[in-house]
C-alpha cells in the first residue's frame, strides 16, 4: 500500500514538472520574463495547475504591470471657433488690427488645464499634448 501511494506521489510530481516546463516556457515567450508564482503553482497542483493557468491566461488575468497605465477613456478634444470677421458692412480700414506676438493666446478656464505651447485643451493624464506633441508637466 506504501509503495501505490509513493508511486502515486512520484507520478504527480513527474507531471507537475511537466506542466510547471509549459508554463515557465509559455510565461516567457508572452511576457519576455518567467511568472515563478505560476511555475510553483503548476509544479504543485499538476493537471490543476495547468487549467488554471490556461484559464488564467484566457480571460487575461496575467499581464504586464505598466507604467504609466493606459486611460480607460479617451481624452476630450476641444476645438474653439474663431472668433467671428466683423461685419462686412464696416470698411476694412476701420477694423482694429491685432497685435500678435507668435504665440496664440487662449482663455484659461477653470479646471480645465491646457497645452503651453499651443493652448490646446489636454488632460491631466496625458503625458504630451495630443495636437502638438509636446510633452506636458503638471
């Protein structure tokens, strides 16, 4: 009865390598580095283990932790109009002449923060703004 019972014990280990080989191989060709947590589970738990971890793998349980996270929205985009001409009926040397100093000058408001470069409306999680590129500090 002794010897079933190591035989038994011997055959489970055997397979729990097997499966914990798969997993370490199959960890590292996804993700580019090894899940040991998932190894020992497969070396101990065998044929439950490979379920498991094929289940896991399935409904993407395992991932890369990264930084910064993805946003799980996307970010608003804002288009202001420009301001409207001035009526034709007013004679063009009448219309007051804008002063521009190269930078487009935006109203700012409350909450709402915006690009310094070129005033366009970002989120607080982007890292660049969305129209220009420029990367964002806040």
């Amino acid at each position: 009865m002794a010897l079933l019972v190591m035989a038994l014990i011997l055959i489970w280990l055997a397979i729990g390598a097997v499966v914990a080989v798969w997993i370490y191989r199959d960890t590292v060709r996804k993700f580019g580095k090894a899940a040991i947590d998932w190894v020992v589970v497969g070396l101990l738990l065998s044929v439950i283990g490979a379920v498991l971890y094929s289940y896991a793998s399935k409904q993407k349980m395992l991932h890369e932790k990264q930084y910064p996270p993805e946003a799980k929205y996307e970010a608003p985009k804002y288009e202001f109009e420009e301001k409207k001409a001035i009526s034709p009926s007013v004679p063009p040397s009448e219309i007051p002449k804008k002063e521009t100093t190269g930078e487009k000058k935006t109203e700012q408001i409350e909450g709402l923060p915006r690009c310094p470069h070129c005033g366009a409306a970002v989120s607080v999680h982007d890292w660049q703004c969305p129209k220009c590129g420029a990367k964002l500090k806040f």
